[in-house]
C-alpha cells in the first residue's frame, strides 16, 4: 500500500510542477494526465468499487451542489465563468456552455478522484475505525493542499495563506465524501462549486470576502452546500433505519403494552390457580388414601 500510494503522489506532484513551471499553457493537459492517472490507479489499486456508493439517496444528494453551483454562476456577470457560455469566446452558446461545462467539472473530477477517491480509500483499507477516519481526513488535506504548493509558488499571496484554502477544502471535502458513505460524484460537483467561488475572489466580486468582519459569513457560504448534504444523508438513513425496524417487528398500535402486559399477568395468575387446584387435588387423595 505504501509503495502503491507514494508512487501515485510522486506521479501527481510530477504532473502539478510541469504544468506550472514547464509548460504554464497546458492546465487542461495536466487536468486530463490527472483524471487519467488517478482512474487508472483506482483500478490497479481494485478500489472502483469503494469509490462510489450506488443508491436512490445519491441523487438527491447531487441535487444540493448542483443548485449551489449553478444559482452562484448565474448570479455573478461580473466574471467570466465557465458556466456563463464564454469559455469558447462567445462563438456557439452551446459549445461555449457545454465546453465551459466540461472544463469546470474537469479539474475537479481529476482532483476529487485521485485525493478523496484513491488516497481516502487506500488509507482506509487498515480500517475504519473513528479515530483513523479524524487522522484520513487529517492526512488527505495536507497531501491536498501540498498539492497547490507549485501553484501558490506562483501566486502574489504568501505561501502558507494561499495554501490554507486548499487545506480547509480538503477537510470540508473529505469528511463529506466519508459522511455521505462514498459519494464522490457529491464532491466533484461541490469542488466545482467552490472553484466557481475563488475564480470570483480572484477578481474581487463576492460579496463574501475572505478576510474582514464577513469572515463567518464567507466559510458559512462555502460549507453550506457540504452541511446540507450531511443532514439529508444522515436524515435519510435514520428513517430508512426507523422503517425497516418497524417492518422486522410485529405489527403495534396504541395500547398494546397494555394488552400485552395484561395477557402475561393473566398467563401469570390462570397458571398459579391450576398448580394451586393440582396440588389441592393431589393433597386431598393422599389424605384419603392415608384414612383408609
């Protein structure tokens, strides 16, 4: 597993530093070196299985990210993001739309896969206990975040402030992707979302800035999408659980301890009467035998 997984993250940070130092023109190469590295490694690793859970409940869970993601880009004109039909340079609304589509599920499907689809699920195979599920979720941040460390090189931020970003997504995305019981579809469309949302820091249009008096406002904004999934799917499995205990047991209504109750000390009493009357019986015939 080690071996496995050091190669991985050597190949990964291979691929990061060449597309931000080497060749600064091929994001969306290295984004497809990803997705194709990352896949090819959950195979080989035989984790395609773990990666993915295959319900009614994923579903509904996409449905929050997605409302999130697409009600954020609409709102905002002031930026040109992938879902505002401009990544072609406006030459086909549907080939600006479908490409920007495409390339901002791109980057997160390659990240998503590879740091909380293979990492989480390797780590994981020594066990799932609580406390090794807190240090997973610890570890696959900070691999996460030193992920950016080529990119927050290159950035007009100090390092270590560029970096915290990439850390706390890496917590809020693990421990979905852990809560909601492997739904990495859920991640990749909340990872979207929150690159939507730094695109418009980058130019400076939100209304929820990082740093200031709004700074509550701004992390509640950003883990919403992640908190809502949570409650539904924790919601959703408490009913599910609630129903089928209910199918298991016999039929109840109202005041049916109280019958049942009744029926044991009738049982109670009618069987004490027949031993009483038994031995009554069985004292009267010796005492008879006795006199004759």
């Amino acid at each position: 597993m080690g071996l496995r997984l050091g190669t991985f993250l050597g190949l990964t940070f291979g691929i990061t530093y060449f597309a931000n130092n080497v060749e600064k023109t091929a994001p969306d190469l290295a984004a497809i070196a990803l997705l194709l590295l990352g896949s090819n490694w959950i195979t080989f690793a035989g984790l395609w299985k773990k990666v993915q859970r295959i319900d009614f409940l994923v579903i509904v869970e996409l449905v929050v990210p997605l409302v999130f993601l697409l009600g954020y880009t609409s709102r905002l004109s002031a930026a040109c993001l992938p879902l505002l039909l401009c990544a072609t340079g406006g030459r086909s609304p549907f080939l600006g739309y479908f490409g920007g589509f495409l390339l901002t599920l791109l980057i997160p499907t390659a990240e998503e896969l590879g740091f909380r689809g293979y990492v989480i699920n390797e780590l994981l195979r020594a066990g799932e206990t609580r406390k090794r599920m807190i240090l997973v979720i610890a570890v696959s941040a900070f691999i996460f975040s030193a992920f950016h460390i080529f990119v927050a090189l290159n950035s007009q931020l100090p390092i270590l402030e560029y970096l915290t970003f990439p850390f706390i997504f890496g917590i809020v995305a693990a421990t979905t992707y852990i809560a909601l019981d492997r739904n990495i579809l859920a991640t990749i469309l909340l990872h979207a979302y929150w690159n939507d949302v730094v695109v418009n820091l980058n130019v400076g249009v939100t209304a929820f800035p990082p740093y200031g008096s709004d700074i509550v406002a701004y992390w509640m904004f950003l883990v919403a999408p992640a908190a809502i999934m949570i409650l539904i799917h924790r919601f959703w499995r408490s009913f599910a659980g609630s129903r089928q205990r209910t199918r298991n047991k016999p039929t109840s209504f109202p005041g049916e301890p109280v019958l049942l109750y009744g029926r044991h000390l009738w049982i109670t009493i009618s069987t004490r009467l027949r031993l009483y009357s038994l031995a009554k019986a069985t004292y009267r015939s010796r005492l008879i035998g006795h006199h004759g």
